[in-house]
C-alpha cells in the first residue's frame, strides 16, 4: 500500500547490467539482469547480504554512475535527464553536511545551486525543518547536533527543491536502534506528507525494510540480482503495535528465510 492512489510508473529498469573494471584490469559483475519497475508513492526497500549492489543500484538511478547496459529510466526519460532536471533528492549513509554552515544555510544549499531567490530559499528552508521537527536548531551548526538530528537535517536538504523521488542509502546504519526506529517514524511521516513522493530505501535491518515498505527488493550476492519482490501489506500508518503484529512477524520471517536460501 503507498501514499497515493496514482499507479503511474516513475522508474523502469529492464536487463540492466553493471561491470566495473578494477585497478588490476579484473572485471567485477556488480549487477545482472536487474529488471525492476517502480510506481510514483512508493516506499521500495532493497535489501541482502552486503556487496550485492544495492548502493550500486541505487548511483545508477541517481546517474552518479553509468549502466553498462541495459535500460534505465527515471520519470519517463534518462537518469541523466533526471539528475540534471535535479528529479530527485539523495541521502547518504553519512550526512555530509558542511561543519562551516548553519543548519538553514545547509538545507538552502541546493536551492543556491538552482539560483531559487533569498525570500524563496528561506521559506523552503523553514518548511523543511518544520517537517524534520528542527526549527528551534535553525540556526545551530552541525557540530551542535546528535548523528540523529544531522541525518534529520540531510534529509530536509535533500527535500527542499520538492523533488518527486528520495533515494537513501542507508541513512540510519551508523545509528543506535531507538534513533533509528524513531527516524523511521518520522521518514514515513514525511513521505505520508508529501504527495506521490517515491522513496528507495537500502537496509540490511529486515525490520527496518519491513516497517518501512511497500515492497521489499530482496538481492542475491555478486553478481546482484532481483531474487524476490515482496510487497508489504501491513496497515498504514504504521506503529508501535505495528512491530508487535502478527503480519510485522510474517514479513519479517519470510524476507529472512530468502536472504537465508540466497547465502545458501
């Protein structure tokens, strides 16, 4: 179940093919025959065991890298199109957010790349920190905030220009768990706020892909592949007693008994 009615299709991805060529001249297959569609609201979570290429998956929609090949198109063109119309926001594992910046001048930086105006930037900037609960740290500097509250900021940066698809690589790893599972409340808070938004989500935390999703995209290692599709439905909005539900515990075995067959 998404956040909106609308099905239109936002993200194609057919035999898609990555290979990357180390220093040695050795070729890695990062990514086989990945075939993939994702519908505008959705909440995709890809998970399995590490280096099975979601990250890399997730650079190839962003167009931070180039497919190999195969088809890629994000909003009904090119990647490349899309990462130059700026269609979508990042956030990273880390929050790469510069120490020298107040928390405002951090979330108006996009907006000073796209040359919005003074006024505009400044009423996007205090949108966004109302919607991450971080206006009383406006005018705060990074260094002042908890690893939580930085990740809060990334994400209100990377939604300030209002794009139509978040993708986040695993932004609440490094963090501890009632961090992490109160960041998730509000993520889907954020995206039940937001029309239409999509967001793609990496994990290794089943839960957390569980909790979270419409679907979860379940990966086979190197050369990563699509091993199963499972699509979450669990009532929304989700909660604690979300966690303690029988379907919760259904979802959450049945995605662990898979990346248990594709270790096998």
């Amino acid at each position: 179940m998404s956040n909106t009615n609308s099905q239109d299709t936002l993200i194609v991805i057919q035999d898609l093919n990555k290979k990357f060529t180390s220093a040695d001249g050795k070729v890695v297959n990062a990514l086989e025959n990945i075939n993939l569609e994702v519908k505008r609201g959705e909440f995709i979570s890809l998970i399995g065991p590490s280096g099975c290429g979601k990250s890399t998956l997730l650079r190839l929609i962003a167009n931070l890298i180039e497919p190999t090949n195969g088809i890629l198109t994000v909003n009904g063109h090119s990647a490349d199109v899309a990462r130059r119309n700026r269609e979508y926001g990042f956030v990273f594992q880390s929050a790469t957010l510069y120490e020298w910046r107040t928390v405002t001048k951090n979330v108006q930086l996009p907006l000073e790349v796209m040359k919005y105006s003074r006024q505009e930037r400044a009423e996007r900037a205090k949108k966004m920190l109302e919607l991450v609960e971080l206006s009383d740290f406006a005018d705060h500097y990074p260094w002042q905030l908890s690893g939580g509250m930085q990740q809060r900021v990334s994400i209100a940066r990377a939604l300030a220009f209002e794009p139509p698809l978040l993708l986040m690589d695993e932004p609440f790893g490094a963090l501890d768990e009632m961090t992490r599972e109160r960041l998730n409340n509000e993520l889907l808070s954020i995206w039940h706020s937001i029309p239409n938004m999509t967001v793609i989500f990496v994990t290794h935390n089943i839960s957390e892909a569980v909790y979270l999703s419409s679907r979860v995209v379940v990966m086979s290692p190197r050369p990563g592949k699509i091993y199963k599709v499972i699509d979450v439905d669990l009532p929304r909005p989700r909660s604690a007693e979300t966690l303690d539900s029988d379907g919760f515990f259904h979802y959450s075995s049945q995605i662990r008994h898979l990346l248990r067959e594709v270790m096998a």
